[in-house]
C-alpha cells in the first residue's frame, strides 16, 4: 500500500487478483515473457504479418475521425525517413490527445495490422523519445507480466507494473539479503540474488537475463528440496522402526506353495528394497510405482507376510469400497489353505461384525485387517500394527493418512502404493521425503492391450466386433465422459449412450448394466457385482471404474468421446482390460474435429503402452498442478519460475547438491549455512511431508 504507485484500492486489486501483498510478493511476480525491443524498424520494412516491432520518427498530425458515440477514433500520423502510416486509437481519446503532441519525436511499439489495403497500429506504446541514460533500470528487453481483466480494468497494465517494480528496485534492491554461502555462488558461478532480481525485471542483456533464471530456478528448487530433505534426515535419524529381521515360514510357505506366478525381476527388486528398509532398524517409508496390472498387490502381500513372520499385524487401505473388496477377495484366494486371519472393514460393515472385529484386532486375532477409511475411526486398536500399506494414496486427504500413524505405540512401516505413474520431476518434489520402488514390468503370460481410435463412421463395424467378442464369452465396458447430455460440450453421454447400447444389443441375449458416480451404492454395487460375476456382458459407466475394478474376462474398454480425457485418466481406464491371459482392446472412439492437442493425446495413448512415458508427456501437455492425483490437492509449494517439465535436470543436479550439504552437515549447524537454516526456517509454509507418506 505504501509502495510509491500503489495505494489502497491498487493494493487490493493486487491481492485479490494476484495475491501480492507483500513487497517480496511483487519482487517475485516475474515476467512470462519477454520483447526483445533492441531493434528499430523503418516504416518500409513494415509487413502486416510481423509481430511486435518498434519505430523511431515523428508524429507528423493528429486527428478525431467518426461521429457518434462508440464510433470516433484518434487517428495520429506518423513518419519516418522512408514513409508514413497511421496510428490509431478507439479509447482514452481525450488523455492520449493531450499527451502526444504533432511535430515531436517518439518511439512506438505495436503489431502491423492491414486495414482496407493500408497498413497501420491500433493501440500502440507511444512514447517521447529519450536521449539521456535513465540508469541501471534502462534496458532495451522489456518484460510482460501475465493480468487480469479486473486489473487491466482499474488501469494496471504492463506499464503500471512495470513502474510499480522499478519503484519498488529502487527502495529495497541494496537491502536484499543473500539466501545461498558464498561456496555455493562460487561454485556454481550463480549471480547473487539482488543481481538475478534486477535482471529478471530489468535484464541488462539476454545473457544476464539467462543466468537471473537459472539463479532464481535453482534457489527454487533448492529450498524446495532442502525442506524435504532436512526433514526425511531428521526423520531418519529420530524415529526408530520396527525391525522385521527374518522371512519366516508364513512368507516361505506362500514362495513355495501359493505363488500364482513367478515374480517378475521388478517385483523381486522392490521386494529386496522393501526387506532391506524393514530390516534396517529404521521406519520405511516407501513409494512404490506400478502400471496398472504390474503386480502391486502381491508385492504388497508379500511384506504384510514378512510382518506377520516377525509378529505384527498389518493394514491396507483403500480409497474405495470396490477397490477395498477387491483386494481382500483377491488377498484371501492367494493365501488359500494358510492359517492366517484376514478381515475386512468398510463403511457397509455391520454394527455386530464391527464389534467382533475391533475385540479381535485389539486382542491380536486379526493378521491382516484390508479396509477403507474406516480403518482411521478412533475405535479401530490393533494389539502391534507393524505395517501401513495405502492404495491409490492420493485419494486420501493428509490428515486421514496421518491419523495412521497413531494406531501404533511406535511408528509403523509405510508402504504407500500408486497405479498412476508419476513424471520422476514430480516424483521427486511432491514425493521427495519417501523413497522409490518401481515394477515395470507385467507378470508373464499378460499381453499388452492393443489400442486403436476410430470415429463415428466406423460404429457398426465396433458393434460387430463387441459381438464377436461377447459371443467368445468376453466382456466390455463402455465409458462415457458425462452423465446427462451437455448444452456446450458436443459429447457421447452416457445415458443417451445405454440406449443405444441396448438397442444394437438387446436383452435377454444381452444383459447391459450401468454404473456412475451418482448412483446409489446398493444400485451401483447391484450393477458392479453383476458384471464381477459374469451376468452382465456389457458395462456403461463414468469414469467411476477407472480405479478398482478387476475382471479378468472384460477383454474389450470402449472410451466414447476419447478426446475429453486427459492422457492419464485414458490409460487408467485401459488398464481395466488386459488383466486375463487373452487379447485385449482398448477403442478410442472421438469426434470428427480434433484439436491438434486432442489428436497428439490420442496417438500417444496408440502408441505406447509405458505409463511412464504417458505420464512425462501427459505433464508436459497439461503441466505438475494438472496431473492426476495431484491437482485435488495441489502442489504443496508455488512454483514462480521453475517448470517440471522442462527442468528436470536442473532438478536433479539441485538435490544432488543439497544431499552433499546435508550430508556434511546434517542439522545446518555451520556458520557457513546459516543463510541456509535461517532462509528454511523463513520459508516456513513448507509443509512436513515426512510423518503422513
């Protein structure tokens, strides 16, 4: 407010359409980009298709043109040594005539535009030519900063924001404190941070304003890893774990007798990953990453198993009823014939078998309790629960994740499990405090789904291939993007969709059930349970079973309208399919007029199968907040200038170097980096990841 320029009313324009209140808060609202204003044009060499140029001449008249309100235009000519164009005006008539003045010398900045076969600019910078240096702030690259209708309406435009943050240079630029040691500048040959914040605002050439980015990205990341990484150190070094020191006969007996298949070479590096976590006498804490089908589960089973062989109880939580009855059918077939108790608790367990279940879980009855966020209610006590396992973690809030943990007299282990993959550049900031384990490859015998997109035209001939595969006793599903038909998007929904679904495949040769989000749950489990069980051939759903639903005989995934997915949700809903031993098919089907984005997403989802490669191209598209699983939430810090999808390097060798000072100095002790402890400690809206996986 009292920044000269500002002001009550400008300073809350700026909160509440920026949320800039601080001075550090302007400071770091950077340039989006850049006009490189270096160059004059002659009016000869003027062509309409060029961007934005600049001119140097004279203002040879001016002029009101039009009657009426709405309809006059101020109309300057302007001229050079090689000729003349007009610079016209729609607004602000009144202010500009005044300002500009025939017969003086200016420099104008606009777009060419071609209006009845003449050239001119409409709304250009005018402004009186200067011959004098205006000190460190003159630069001849000039930045443009992203607004707002509301700002541009209370006349903050670029160059009020442009005044605002030389004003605002001039006060503090002498007065910034350095927030990276002198053996880190010298090192890495940075700019200290009041010449990077000059030069991102006021770049002095293109070489300073490259090396302000690079200053300022790295100072980004660095503190956005030291924040994670001296908490995962503290973590380590201050919470004991369990020690889980031998693999028993529980774990031996399943390896020998009930393993369905052998374990993939992935799977058997992550569970060596696992076991050595786990036997170190420290807490794990481990993100483990899988395709969809890739064997998690098992993966999953097998350290609950190594628990049990140690004498703990484990927990698996997942985010769904569906996906929580899945896992416990699933877990109870694999340990066939085994005498271990497992038990399930959800929102639909009744009042009598909730009695009998907390009685035995508190007496140490239950080995393995599977359930959903019922397993966070204050009445759930386990005897000595060893081992935390959540499924599709991002789908829990941090407060239901954390209340976890209390469940334990010490902390317990941590496996958080995800079938979305993650971009390794998001991995290592959202994720940064938990370590890594990745199956990437599928169990033998699984083929991958072949995927193909068609449109409209090519309906009957799909229909006729559903009939193939139904009558080889196949199953389908049919996802849809909407419930009921849209006004504004031209969009297959899903209820027009089950007509005529069950027009072209009649009952009783045909049974077709839906599924969507807005059902009731005893309807939508009617539904699920009926396709689960093979009564049902065909399935019309949402999205709603793009996590959780496992039928190995549904060979076929219909995607209607493909092109109102994003990459992620369209390989989530593929991995539905292909989890049998037979052929599946993923068919796209999408509109006839795609936008370029649309068509580069849907080749993609043809081309590959590998959902990591999905995933980074998926984050280069869209960008880290929109990536699945992370924009429920957020990133848990603002980003100003880095971006994930194209820093990744940068971002590697930054948590590289703050591994090395941690490791030299794990508590920030050092006079050297006490810049370090006392900027951490400043930016204290760093949330501690480190206690809730």
């Amino acid at each position: 407010m009292y920044l000269p320029g500002v002001g009550p009313k400008k300073a809350e324009l700026l909160i509440n359409e920026l949320e800039i209140a601080t001075f550090k808060d302007l400071l770091y609202y950077f340039p989006f980009r850049y006009i490189d204003r270096t160059r004059f044009y002659t009016v000869r060499e003027i062509d309409p298709d060029m961007p934005y140029i600049q001119l140097y001449g004279e203002i040879v008249s001016g002029s009101v043109e039009g009657k009426g309100k709405g309809k006059k235009r101020l109309v300057f000519r302007f001229a050079d040594s090689t000729g003349s164009i007009d610079l016209v005006f729609f607004q602000g008539l009144t202010w500009i005539k005044d300002k500009i003045k025939p017969g003086k010398k200016y420099v104008v900045f606009g777009k060419p535009n071609l209006f009845n076969g003449q050239i001119s600019m409409v709304h250009p910078e005018i402004d009186v030519y200067e011959t004098e240096n205006p000190g460190i702030f003159s630069t001849n690259i000039n930045g443009i900063y992203s607004s707002t209708e509301r700002l541009r309406n209370g006349y903050m435009g670029n160059k009020v924001v442009v005044k605002l943050m030389f004003n605002l240079l001039n006060l503090v630029l002498t007065k910034i404190p350095e927030t990276l040691p002198d053996y880190l500048l010298n090192k890495y040959r940075l700019l200290s941070l009041p010449e990077a914040l000059l030069n991102i605002h006021f770049p002095q050439s293109q070489e300073l304003l490259v090396q302000a980015r690079n200053r300022l990205k790295f100072d980004e990341l660095f503190y956005i890893q030291l924040g994670i990484l001296y908490q995962r150190t503290a973590r380590i070094s201050a919470t004991r774990g369990f020690v889980f020191d031998k693999v028993g006969e529980h774990f031996n007996y399943f390896f020998e007798n009930n393993l369905p298949f052998s374990l993939t070479e992935a799977q058997k590096r992550v569970i060596r990953e696992i076991r050595h976590d786990t036997g170190s006498g420290k807490q794990m804490n481990r993100l483990l990453q899988g395709d969809v089908g890739s064997g998690k589960t098992l993966v999953a089973l097998m350290t609950m198993l190594i628990a049990l062989d140690n004498g703990f109880q484990s927990c698996m939580m997942a985010p769904t009823e569906i996906l929580a009855n899945q896992h416990y059918t699933s877990i109870v077939q694999f340990l066939k014939e085994m005498d271990i108790k497992v038990s399930l608790l959800t929102g639909s367990t009744k009042k009598s078998a909730r009695t009998v279940l907390f009685n035995e879980l508190a007496e140490g009855k239950i080995d393995i309790l599977i359930g959903t966020h019922a397993l966070i209610e204050d009445n759930v006590q386990f005897k000595n629960l060893g081992l935390v396992i959540i499924d599709e973690q991002h789908r829990f809030g941090v407060e239901q994740r954390a209340k976890l943990w209390n469940k334990s007299d010490s902390v317990p282990h941590i496996l958080v499990m995800t079938a979305t993959p993650i971009p390794r550049t998001l991995a290592m900031t959202v994720y940064g405090d938990l370590d890594m384990s990745i199956i990437d490859e599928l169990p033998p015998g699984r083929k991958p789904v072949k995927t193909l997109l068609f449109n409209d035209s090519n309906r009957l001939k799909v229909f006729g291939f559903l009939k193939e595969q139904i009558k080889q006793g196949r199953q389908i599903y049919v996802v849809y993007p909407l419930i009921k038909e849209s006004e504004t998007m031209d969009y297959k929904y899903l209820e027009d969709g089950y007509e005529s679904i069950v027009r072209a495949f009649p009952p009783p040769e045909y049974v077709t059930v839906v599924v969507h989000g807005k059902m009731k749950t005893a309807d939508k489990d009617f539904s699920m349970n009926m396709f689960v069980s093979g009564k049902a051939n065909i399935m019309v759903a949402t999205s709603v079973i793009e996590v959780g639903v496992n039928v190995p005989n549904a060979s076929v995934m219909i995607i209607e309208s493909a092109e109102r997915f994003g990459l992620s949700q369209l390989h989530q809903l593929r991995g539905r399919v292909g989890r049998g031993a037979d052929q599946s098919y993923c068919l796209m089907m999408a509109g006839y007029k795609l936008s370029k984005e649309s068509r580069k997403r849907l080749e993609l989802m043809v081309a590959t199968n590998d959902g990591f490669k999905i995933a980074e191209e998926d984050m280069k598209m869209r960008g880290p907040g929109d990536i699945e699983g992370t924009q429920q939430s957020g990133l848990p810090f603002k980003l100003r200038i880095t971006d994930l999808s194209k820093d990744g390097e940068l971002l590697e060798a930054v948590r590289k170097i703050v591994e090395s000072v941690l490791l030299r100095d794990p508590d920030l002790s050092l006079e050297e980096n006490r810049a370090l402890k006392t900027s951490l400690e400043n930016t204290g809206s760093q949330k501690d990841f480190s206690k809730i996986s």
